[in-house]
C-alpha cells in the first residue's frame, strides 16, 4: 500500500501561503521603515527597489518557515523586486490582463492539481506502443495536454481506441483539434478523477509525485484484470512496479508499469480520499 504522507498545510493550500509569506514580507518592511523613520532618517529606505528586496528576502523566510518546497524561495525573492523593475518599463496593463490569461488557460488550476503542463517525447510515445497488447484494445491517457502522445498512438494503432481528458481549456481545445479526422482518438474536457478507469486495458499517467498514491487507490479499485497503469516518470509511493521501462531519450525517461488487479487480490483499498482538487 502507498503511504498516503499527509501533506503540509502549506502545501495543500500553496496560493493562502504564498501569499501569507507576501503580506509578512511587506508587514516587516512596514514596521522596520516606521521604526528607523524614527529614530533616524535612513536614505537607503527611501528607495523603492531596496523595500522590495527586502521584503522578498523576509517573505523567502517565510515561505521556508511555512514549509512550503524549496523552489518557492526564489519565487518570492524577486516577485516584488521585479513588479519595481517592470513598473518603471511603463507597460499598459492590458499586457499583463493578456498573459494572466493566456497563463491561466494553460495551466489552469495548477495550484489545486499540483500538475503542470509538460509533453511526453516521441521516443516515449515509440516506447508505449511496444507495450500495448497486441490484440484490439482502449487506452486512457489521464491528462492529455496537447494530445501529442494519444494522436501518435492513434496512427500507430489505428485497431486500438485512445481516450484523453484534460481539463485545462487551452491544451484539452488544441488536443481535440490536432486529433480531428483520427477516428480511434477521442478527446473529452473534464477531470479525470472522475473518470471510471474500468475498461481500460492501459492507463497512461504522465503527472506529478502529488497525485500517484491517489491515483493509485482509484487505478486499484477500478481497473480490471490484466490492466495496466504506466506511469512516466512518477513511481507510486511505497509500491514495486512490475517493470520499469528506460527510454533511450535525452531526458532518460522511465516508464514505470503496475497491475493494479494483482495489488487488489493482496488487500482490500479504501475509499478515494476527498480531496481540495476535486472539481
Ligand atoms: C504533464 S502533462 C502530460 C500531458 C500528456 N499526457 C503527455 O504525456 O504529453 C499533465 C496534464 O494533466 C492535466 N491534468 C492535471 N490534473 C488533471 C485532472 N484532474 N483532470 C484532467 N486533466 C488534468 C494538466 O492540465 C496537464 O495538461
């Protein structure tokens, strides 16, 4: 069974601590030019770059005290100081509406996820046909992006039918578009968590450390005997896999493979946690 390691309250709600490390930032900044304005008049303090360097530093330490990952440091570090610089650049702010957006639409709620947008390879696709069955069968890829990989194995295997959900709006639009006129491709806008993984002879998951142990309790519970779940790169937590595949790719891409049946005769699963990524 994979451990389910109860995450950091940090990291269940990451945007609440990252902005509660901005606001501490700014608070210490506050206090400390209110204190020395007092006592003395200090010139440094007066420039604007010098408080939102500041600030970024009080609100790194926060983050870290937060436990928020270490990755988060040198976002906070420069978030300020650079809204500063770009200021000064006098840009409309139409532009920044415009790449909020664009962002948003990409990657949509990567913060409730913990899943962003990355791209299996074609030596990763070449490598994932080898391990189909050889007789007809369905195929799910959960959180298809771009559609790139399920649009490869569809011309690869035009026997076999290949479903992808994706539920960021920009990637599921291009998905569907660049698997028009593939009569065994199918794209579907939607969470995938709420997708039955029965009937499945394959599950591909190309994803994030943060989902698998959950991903794992629903392939577990619902998928059928003979099935498999492929994992790129992301092993389950605290779980063998039958196989593990080496990509011969720039990246040295892994493919980890299980058979959530065989795990299923061992034990008896749990309920799928409610968690705050259920949309
Ligand atoms: C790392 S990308 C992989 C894309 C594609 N499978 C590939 O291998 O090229 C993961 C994708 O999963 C999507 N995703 C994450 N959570 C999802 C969910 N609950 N339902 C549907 N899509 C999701 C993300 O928006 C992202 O596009």
């Amino acid at each position: 069974m994979p451990s389910s390691s109860a995450d950091s309250p940090a990291e269940a709600a990451p945007l609440r601590a990252a902005l509660l490390a901005q606001l501490g930032g700014a608070a210490a900044v506050l206090l400390l030019v209110v204190l020395i304005g007092r006592f003395s008049r200090a010139d440094l303090l007066q420039i604007p770059l010098i408080l939102a360097l500041l600030q970024g530093a009080v609100a790194a330490m926060l983050s870290l005290r937060q436990r928020m990952p270490p990755w988060w440091v040198p976002i906070h570090l420069v978030f300020l100081p650079l809204v500063v610089v770009v200021r000064q650049a006098e840009i409309a702010p139409g532009w920044f509406l415009a790449g909020f957006v664009l962002l948003f639409l990409v990657f949509w709620r990567t913060d409730k996820s913990r899943v962003p947008l990355y791209l299996s390879n074609a030596q990763t696709a070449a490598a994932l046909a080898r391990l189909l069955p050889r007789a007809p069968c369905r195929v799910l890829d959960v959180g298809c992006g771009v559609g790139g990989l399920l649009r490869r194995l569809a011309q690869a295997r035009p026997d076999c039918e290949f479903v992808g959900i994706e539920h960021a709006p920009l990637p599921w639009l291009l998905a569907r578009l660049r698997c028009l006129g593939l009569p065994n491709a199918r794209v579907r806008h939607g969470d995938f968590w709420r997708e039955p993984l029965a009937g499945y002879d394959l599950v591909y998951a190309f994803l994030s450390p943060a989902p698998m142990p959950r991903l794992w309790i629903k392939a577990s519970g619902e998928m059928g005997a003979d099935a498999r779940l492929v994992s790129n790169s992301f092993a389950v937590p605290d779980v063998e896999a039958d196989q593990v595949i080496e990509v011969r790719d720039r990246r040295a891409t892994r493919l980890y493979l299980y058979r959530p049946d065989k795990a299923r005769e061992s034990a008896a699963f749990p309920a799928i946690p409610e968690r705050p990524d259920q949309e």
